[in-house]
C-alpha cells in the first residue's frame, strides 16, 4: 500500500496520528504526516487502521492505495 497525505489540504484535525499512531503523526505545525519509512507498507502491514485513518480525516486529505511498494 502507499499511503500518502495532501499537505494543501489537511487542517491538523489529527484524527490519523489517533487512530493509527504507528503510521501517522503530526508535524511540528500540527498538520498529519506519514512516519519515516511508512510511505509504503506491504499488504496487510498496516491492518485496518490505515484505511480507518484515511476514512476518519475530516478533509479526506489522506490518499491510501493499493499500489505494490517499489
């Protein structure tokens, strides 16, 4: 999966740092962030919770998609 967050676009709801902390966090604005080296996660890898963070974003800022890591 890569994961990816419009930066445009997010407001720093923080939704996705709270739902899957070991992917997101938030920066030192307070706007969301992919964690270092979880840009692209193997299938499975991330659980539910990565699409739950991308369905929690209020602003649907979060881009997850099935594309296999390079």
């Amino acid at each position: 999966m890569r994961i990816t967050i419009d930066t445009d676009v997010c407001i720093g709801a923080g939704q996705c740092a709270l739902v899957s902390p070991d992917v997101f966090t938030q920066d030192d604005d307070g706007f969301g962030a992919v964690l270092p080296g979880r840009e692209t996660v193997e299938p499975g890898g991330g659980g539910p919770l990565i699409r739950e963070a991308a369905r929690a974003c209020p602003v649907r800022a979060i881009t997850v998609t099935d594309a296999a890591p390079a």
